[in-house]
C-alpha cells in the first residue's frame, strides 16, 4: 500500500499566509498530533504485515481426526446391556410371567 503522505511530508507542508487565515500556530499545533498519529499508523501497518507474511510462511497445524469419546458399541452389546439392565429392574424373572 503506497500512501501519498509521510509523516516528514506533512512536517515540511507549508502553507500561504491570508489576511483572514487561520491561526499558524494552531495549525502547526494540529499538524503535529496528525504526525504524531500518521507515525502510529505506519507503525502498526508494517508490524501487522510482518505478522501477516510470518503466517503466511508457517505451514498449517495438521488436526487429528477427532476420536469418539466411547468406543461405539454392536447391537449384540446393546441387547446385552439392555438384558442386564432388565434384570438389575426387575429382578431374575425376565420374559413372559406364568
């Protein structure tokens, strides 16, 4: 990004006098808090594209597949645990009453 001013630019700018101008010293006082933020801009313009090229260069962190939390379970181990589950419910008499 190529800007047209610089902070010495600004510095250097001159300006013509008029019978009702304004104040010289307010404007040198203004220009200088605009240097002053210029400066700050640049600054952080250049600290940001460093960051930005240094991203760039770095290879990506590989993910790893996410894992289930439990091993999934067959249907044979499902109607196993529901049969336990009976049992510890009701009791040893699982099926059909007499």
């Amino acid at each position: 990004m190529q800007t047209e001013l610089t902070a010495e630019a600004i510095y250097k700018q001159e300006f013509k006098t008029a019978l009702r101008g304004y104040s010289q010293e307010e404007v040198d006082q203004f220009l200088d808090v605009v240097i002053r933020d210029y400066e700050k801009m640049m600054k952080e313009i250049e600290r940001l594209q460093k960051e930005n090229d240094s991203l760039r260069r770095e290879p990506a962190p590989v993910s790893e597949p996410a894992k289930p939390a439990q091993p999934v379970a067959s249907n044979y181990d499902m109607l196993r645990r529901i049969s336990n589950l009976e049992k510890a419910v009701f009791g040893k008499q699982v099926g059909p009453s007499e």
